[in-house]
C-alpha cells in the first residue's frame, strides 16, 4: 500500500533525527557547546517534518479510516495509543522549546539546560517506541483490514499531500536540515 510505504519511509528519516538528538545531547551533556540554532532546528524538524508533514497524514487518512472501519481494536489503538503519544510529543517540544529560549536569555542557567538534555532525549525513546509499534502493529493491522476502497481513497490522497509538499520544497528542507546535524553530531 503505497500511503503505508510512504509512512515507514519517514518513520526511517525521523528515527535518523531521533539519533542525532540522543549524540546532541551526549555532547551537552559532556561538556561540549550547547549550539541553541541546532536543537531549534531539531525542534523545527520534529515540529513540521515529524508532525505536521508525517503525523498528519497518520491522523486524517489512515488512522481516521482505522477509527471509521475497525471498531473497538481500530478507535484503542489509534485514540487511546497513537494519538495521545503524538500529544506527548508535541508536549515534549513545547518544553524544549520553552527551555532553549530561557537558557538564551541566560546561558548559566542550568536549569534550562537539564530541562533540554531532558526533554530531547525523553522524545527519542518516544518516538523510538512509537515509530516500532506503527510499523509492526498499528500499520499491518490497518492495511489488513480495511476496505479496498479505503486504502485506495488513502493512497490517492498521500500521493496528493507529497506533491502539495515537494512543490513548496518540504522534503528537500528538511533532508537538508537532518544531514547537516548528522554530519556535525555523528561523528
Ligand atoms: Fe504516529
Ligand atoms: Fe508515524
């Protein structure tokens, strides 16, 4: 299913970020520069590549088609498991941005600085966890079950939102933002 393909290849691109956040946040934390623009780019790569470029194609195709079709399986594992976990990952970025903006306006401040190690890391295992559930559960059980006319309605629509967003450049931005934090963090 060519919606479900396009899904586990961005699961592929976010837990590259996943890594990256992790080796940032070592470097922080032993001792190394904490370069504030490079976790604003972490947070815009999770906020608008993660969230709303990926996460969004979950919740209005797939995952709204799994609650419509699927009853009470389809509405626990989307409502009550993935979409509270994209809440507590938004929630995540929140505090790190809140935290980066309070270590900017006092770089001694080594509260904001625990708080961004912190929040950084606990949104890998998050999204670690997430992504492995998606792709070996909440994904197979979906392209199962639902109706052909379904998955045929989700793939024509992905296909839609990839070209709306290749035309404004989304992919290659944020490939471009993850390769360079690849190449200066994983090292
Ligand atoms: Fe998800
Ligand atoms: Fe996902």
């Amino acid at each position: 299913m060519y919606g479900v393909e396009v899904l586990v290849n961005e699961h592929d691109q976010i837990m590259r970020m996943a890594n990256v956040m992790r080796r940032a946040s070592l470097h922080v934390l032993n001792g190394g520069d904490l370069v504030v623009q490079d976790f604003d780019h972490m947070v815009d790569f999770v906020r608008n590549y993660a969230d709303q470029h990926h996460h969004r194609k979950e919740e209005k195709l797939l995952f709204d088609y799994m609650v419509k079709e699927l009853g009470n399986i389809g509405i626990n594992l989307v409502k009550h498991g993935m979409l509270v976990e994209h809440d507590l990952g938004r929630l995540y970025m929140a505090e790190l941005d809140q935290a980066l903006r309070a270590y900017e306006n006092d770089a001694d401040n080594s509260d904001a600085k625990l708080d961004i190690i912190t929040n950084t890391t606990a949104y890998t295992y998050l999204i670690k966890r997430h992504i492995a559930k998606e792709n070996e559960v909440v994904f197979t059980f979906g392209e199962k079950n639902l109706k052909e006319e379904s998955k045929a309605y989700i793939d024509k629509q992905t296909k839609i939102i990839e070209e709306e967003a290749q035309e404004i450049g989304v992919q290659v931005k944020y490939m471009g933002i993850l390769e360079e934090l690849e190449k200066k963090y994983l090292v």
